[in-house]
C-alpha cells in the first residue's frame, strides 16, 4: 500500500504540477503557439484539481488555517465568487473557469510550498529554476538570432496583427516587447541565484553568466524601461545584501560604516549597469550590419536592405523619436481612467475580469486605446484588481502584499548573515513583479506564463522563512 501511495505522490505532485504549468505558460507566451494549443492549456486544470484531491487525502492542506496568508487569498477567492455571482449576466462561464485556475494556482503553485522541509523545499526551488531559465534562454536566443538576421513580419491572431522580430525599433522576437522584457529580468535575477549559491561550479557559473549575457542583450533590445531598471535596482539590492554579509563574516558587525560601504557598493552596481546599458545599446546597433554577409548567404539579401544609420540600426523607441499621444505611460492613463469611471454602481466587488472590456471599453469608444484594452488588458495589476474584484477584493490584496513583503523581508534583515540565497532570490522575484506590475496586468485572472510564475516564488518566499522559523 505504502508503495502505490509513493508511485501516486509521484504522479500527482504539486513539483511536477509547476514544472509542468511552466513549460505549457512559456509555450503559450508565443502567440502562435497559443493559436494552435492554447484551447487544450485547460486539461491541466483537470490534473490541478486531482493533485487537489490527493493533497488533501494525503493531509497536505493540514497547516492551511495556521498561516493567515493562505485565509486571505481563500477569502480573496470567495469575494471573487461573490463578484462572479453579481455579475452573473455577462461571461459567467468564463469568470467561472478564471476562478477555478485561481483556486488550482492558490492551492498548488503557493499554497503547496508549506508542506515541504527546507532542504526539500530549496531542492524543489532550484529544479524549477533551472526549467525557467532552461525555457527563457530558448526564447531568447530565438528572439535574438531574429535581431541578428532581421526577421521580422507580422501574422493575423483573433486580436489583430501579431509582430514578430523588431518592431517600431523595439524587439518583440516571439512573443512581444513587454513579455520578453519580464522574462530577460526573471532569467538574469534567477541566473545571479544560482551562481551565488554554486560559486564553486565552474561550469554552472559559465552557463548562468552566459544566459545573462544573452538575456541582458535581449533586454536592451526590447527598449522596456520598467523592466531594466526594476532589474537594476534589483541587482544593486542583491550587492548591498552580499556586501553587509562579508562585512559581517570578516568582522562580526557591520555599524553605519559597514552599512555605508554597502550603499556605496550598491550605488556603483546603478552605475555600472545604466553604464553597461548604453555601451551594449550602442554596441547592439551593429550587429545587423555586421550580420549582413550572413543573412546575404541565407536569405539572399543585399546590404542596401538593411534598415541603417551610419552601417548601425536605430534601437531608439519611436515615442523618442516621433511625437505620440499617450504621454510617458503610452496611454495607460486613459484605460485606467476608464476602468475607475466603469466602476460606478459595482464599487465594493467590481465587474468581474471577463467584463472588464465591455464595462471600461464604453468610456474608451473612438480611442485606439480601446484595442491596447482588449490585448493588454488594464495595464495594472493594482487597477485591474480594483475594477475586477471591487474595492474589497484590493483590499485583501494589498493586506496580502504587505504581510508577504514584510515576512520576506523580515527573514532576510534577520538572518542576513547566514540566510540562503534562494530566499533573497525569492523575495528580489516577488518585488520585481510588485513593481513592473505597476504598468502590467499579468499575474491574476487569466492564464498566462507570470502569473504562473509570480504565484511559485510568492510561493517560495512565504515558505522559506516559516521552514527558517522566521515570523510574519
């Protein structure tokens, strides 16, 4: 009996579930793939629930109502249903099925990392690590090599034209800009983990320096602000931690001087990288040009194809360049605008996410901005949440995000010394997405690759400090 229990465990594994939702969420980020499979991405719902089911006879979920994290995206989760059932009218259905990939994401992707040991928990953390670097680095060297050799075009999808390559001197690849952008930051913060923590490997630190290489390349070349200096101030975070840490292990105590020591250290890291930001910018415009007895080989192309200034192609956004509505915020204003105004009369639980075209797009008919809406969505997590789930419903979120936060944090101010690597890679993750998030509405509602990922390393960063003892 033991035995079939232990082959059943194997099947029906929380680990395998998030390697697995990876894999099939990278895949679908690229648009045509979600054309030809992205109706199927709703049969791992059907082994979510059954993980569900084992978990639960298998006593997973015991400690659940010990951590009042889990109680508040539970009622988060109820607040939604309450929403969905005011709502009922319009795209019942489909809210139905947004709130059963909640439930399958709360219960397997966060809620799951509890029932683990630390050494089991750290070893799960790495593997899933290793698969999303693993994916990030195919997608990026696909979307690279499109830059090299100047594929680009476009293809019809159900929301319109589709860009693949450069577009507007910007690099959508794949997928477009803004995913590739928050993949190339996830990749490199994850790369700088594993080096950390496997400095004496030689050979993994070569392979994460040159994944980083690669997605820090993609990453000047998706011309994203948010994401390189979120990325930025990231890694100078992760320099001001290493650096109190060897002051502390060399002379016991860091004092205001050692703290000064860090922040200078920190303060050299923003230099450095806004430095290295503008030299790979410029180096990255020849490449094209320097490519194009390579593509004349391939393609049989001449140089006189080639879009070029003085033999270099011209990575400046075209907003810097042209003159276009929308501000700095490329028009996110007016969809928020919208979506606050489509509020009137559902303030306390909102429209539901399904509605939230039909409801905001009235106040955004004659604008294109009406289109940005439909793709992208509200363009904010936090406004997205406010018109979806109602004031309440934020709320619950945002006590959620302050109490994560202030765990996450709290174990690594702590034990700063001595805490594992894989615990401030959690954290650096998780605040990265808080903050590119600002301008993004990606890890809620709907599936997709980071909300997908932001629940896994929430996940870890909650976990860890309980298996650490660490309060919050």
């Amino acid at each position: 009996m033991e035995r079939f229990k232990k082959v059943i465990d194997g099947c029906l594994s929380a680990t395998v579930f998030k390697i697995l939702i990876v894999i099939i969420t990278m895949a679908i980020s690229v648009p045509f793939v979600h054309m030809a499979v992205g109706s199927y991405v709703k049969l791992v719902l059907i082994y979510g629930f059954a993980v569900i089911c084992w978990g639960i006879v298998r006593k997973n979920y015991r400690d659940f109502v010990k951590d009042k994290l889990n109680l508040l995206l539970a009622a988060f989760a109820v607040s939604y249903l309450i929403t969905i059932l005011i709502n009922y009218k319009l795209n019942f259905f489909e809210n139905i099925k947004d709130l059963a990939y909640m439930a399958v994401f709360f219960a397997l992707l966060y809620v799951r990392s509890e029932g683990k040991e630390l050494k089991s928990l750290i070893k799960e953390m790495k593997v899933v690590s290793g698969v999303v670097i693993s994916c990030t680095f195919v997608l990026s060297l696909a979307s690279f090599a499109m830059y090299i050799l100047l594929i680009e075009g476009h293809y019809m999808t159900e929301n319109g034209f589709m860009y693949y390559g450069m577009y507007e001197n910007r690099l959508w690849g794949v997928y477009n800009a803004n995913t590739g952008s928050t993949l190339n930051g996830i990749s490199i913060l994850l790369s700088l983990g594993f080096i950390c923590a496997d400095k004496k490997k030689v050979i993994a630190v070569i392979l994460n320096s040159v994944n980083i290489l690669l997605q820090f390349c993609c990453l000047i070349l998706t011309g994203s602000r948010a994401a390189l200096y979120t990325v930025t101030l990231l890694v100078s975070i992760l320099v001001f931690i290493y650096t109190v840490r060897l002051i502390l292990n060399k002379k016991g105590r860091a004092g205001i001087g050692g703290a000064a020591v860090s922040a200078c250290a920190a303060l050299v890291t923003v230099s450095v990288c806004v430095g290295c930001s503008s030299l790979a910018k410029y180096g990255l415009s020849y490449l094209p040009g320097a490519a194009s007895d390579l593509r004349a080989e391939i393609f049989g192309e001449s140089e006189d194809q080639i879009q070029e200034e003085e033999g270099r192609y011209n990575l400046d956004r075209m907003e810097e360049i042209e003159e276009r509505d929308g501000g700095f915020f490329n028009g996110r204003t007016d969809i928020w605008e919208a979506c606050i105004k489509s509020l009137r009369g559902n303030v306390l639980f909102g429209v539901s996410r399904e509605n939230v075209v039909e409801e905001a797009g009235v106040y955004l008919r004659g604008s294109h901005w009406l289109d940005n809406l439909k793709i992208g969505g509200p363009h904010s997590i936090y406004v997205c949440i406010l018109i979806s789930s109602g004031l309440i419903g934020l709320i619950i979120m945002m006590e959620f995000a302050v109490f994560s936060l202030r765990r996450g944090i709290k174990a690594v101010a702590r034990n700063i010394k001595t805490v594992n690597i894989w615990m401030i890679t959690a954290l650096l993750i998780t605040v990265f997405f808080f903050i590119t998030e600002i301008v993004e509405a990606r890890i809620m509602y709907q599936v997709n690759v980071f909300y997908a990922l932001f629940w896994i390393y929430c996940g870890y960063m909650n976990a860890i400090p309980r298996k650490m003892n660490v309060g919050g």
